[in-house]
C-alpha cells in the first residue's frame, strides 16, 4: 500500500462516514478501502477508527491524524498541481479588480505584459471606484489604494502614492501663483468628490498639516477627468501623482506650492485566505511587486 493512498482513504473514510463512500471517492472497491485502512493502521501501529456496523468512529489517534492529514494531502495535490502546470504553462482566468482610473493608466498595462509572456490565461479586469466583495464578487486578487479597513484578507503592500496639486501654465498665467496653502481659497479648484472629509485639501509639509477648505467651477468623482479639467485651464486640481505624472514631464501641468503634497496612500494587493494561492494567482501576484518596485515611479512604486 502507497502511504498516500492509505491517507486518502483514511480522510475520505471520516468525511464519508464508510469505507463505501471512500471507496467510491477514491475510486477503488470497499474491500480495497478496508485493506488499505487495516494497512495503515499497521504501518503508524495504532489503531485510527473504530468500526460498528453502523458508523465509523475516530480514535484519539485517529483524530490527531484527522487534524492534520487533509492540509497535508491538499499541500501534496497543490504541489503536484504546481509541477503539472510549470511544464504546460499558466492558464484558466485570474478575476482582478481595480479602481477605475488606476485600473486604466496602471494596473491595466501591467497585466497586458503579463499576459504576453502568459498566451493561455484568460485575465478578467473589473474596474469599479465602489467597495468590491472578493467572495460575492469571486475576484481572486483586489488592488486598493489607502487605508485597508480592519478584515480577513491578506494583503500584499505594492508601494505608496501622493496626491499633488497641479494647475496648467495657462492658468497660472492668469491667476497667479499661490505662494501659501491658504492661498489656494482664492483660486479656483476643481475637487475631487471621491476625497473623504469636510471638502478641503489637506496640504502637508514635512510633519506639518494644512487643511485649506476649496471651491470653484467643477466638481468631478473621477481623478482622470480633474486632471482633464486643469490641463484645460479650469482650475488647481489636486490629482494622484500616475495621473499627472506624463503632463508634468511634458509641461502640460505644473506643480502647484512643491514643497507641499496630500495625503501619502499605500497600495496593496489583497486576496482571500487561503492555505495556498493558485499558481496562476501567486505568479501574477509576484510579478505585480516586482514591477511596482521597479518602477519606482508615481502610482507605481514606493
């Protein structure tokens, strides 16, 4: 008898409840089952289940075995999972979600290399700004920005972010420059309704905090179409930095007050716990940290 194959039947005799329905879940004949049972209470020189002729019964052996055996043959099937895909390749679908302009301008790019070295996976993007429920939702790997709220899920730190306030040449030529964070209560700002909090910015710098309360012509819920708005000289926009980053390289946008910035956010991968992640979902998930951490940039990397 394969070690082995005397647990399975072992597990699927007390999951079961006979050694017929191990039988039929491990596809041998009950006779087989109840020899390779007798065999493997040989082979650990005890006796694991007690017999009736209605049920069977664990021994406290038996249930120390118990509380063992399944992790321990879940951990040989994944393994033997890991080395059968390694010489095929990675396939099936990995469910990612995203909020909506990170998704776009990050998050979405990212995947499409990954999935250029990976032809046979199927990778499935769901972009939404709302709080998205990784079981009701059955998304295997979620990427949030800011705080995570105290749960279950594991999550995996990709780098962090800073929001930046911007406003186009055109605009400043106009306007002025503010010299003060107060100073921004006399401009027109384009605010951002996805900002928690009373309506102002808050504006650090080093350890010190401004809260300057705001206002203009615009209020929008997405990042993409704030940034859209002050490259068209509408406004100051207070912007996440992967946003803005190519306008201010490019002279589109400047830095409004650069010696001051919003509030820094973490970035996490998170995902449901589990004794050991897919394969396909632990690659992607490495391959995410590695290119945050490459890049090194905003909105990509620590």
């Amino acid at each position: 008898m394969d070690l082995v194959d005397g647990m399975r039947v072992f597990v699927s005799a007390v999951e079961t409840g006979s050694f017929a329905g191990a039988a039929r879940r491990v596809g041998i004949t009950p006779k087989l089952a109840s020899k390779y049972m007798a065999e493997l209470e040989a082979r650990m020189g005890t006796q694991l289940l007690h017999r009736t002729t209605r049920r069977l019964g664990l021994t406290p052996a038996g249930e120390r075995l118990m509380a063992q055996a399944p992790a321990w043959l879940g951990l040989l099937d994944e393994m033997t999972a890991d080395l059968r895909d390694a010489q095929r390749g990675l396939s099936g679908t990995i469910r990612v979600s995203a909020a909506v302009t990170h998704g776009e301008l990050v998050v979405a790019p990212l995947l499409r290399r990954f999935r250029a070295d990976h032809p046979d996976l199927v990778i499935d993007l769901r972009l939404s700004d709302r709080f998205v429920d990784l079981v009701a939702d059955g998304v295997d790997l979620a990427l949030r920005i800011g705080h995570l709220e105290a749960s279950s899920l594991i999550a995996r730190k990709l780098g962090t972010m800073s929001l930046l306030a911007v406003a186009s040449p055109g605009y400043l030529d106009r306007h002025g420059h503010p010299e003060t964070p107060g100073d921004l209560a006399d401009h027109l700002c384009i605010c951002d309704t996805n900002m928690r909090g009373d309506g102002s910015w808050p504006l650090r710098d080093g350890k010190q905090e401004h809260r300057v309360r705001v206002a203009g012509g615009f209020q929008v819920n997405n990042a993409r179409i704030a940034r859209d708005l002050a490259v068209r000289d509408e406004g100051i926009a207070l912007c996440p930095d992967y946003v803005v980053r190519d306008d201010l390289a490019e002279g589109r946008l400047v830095r409004v007050l650069p010696r001051f910035h919003g509030p820094c956010l973490d970035m996490h991968a998170v995902y449901l716990p589990q004794r050991r992640l897919p394969r396909r979902t632990r690659i992607l998930l490495e391959f995410l940290v590695k290119s945050f951490a490459e890049a090194k940039g905003p909105g990509a990397g620590a």
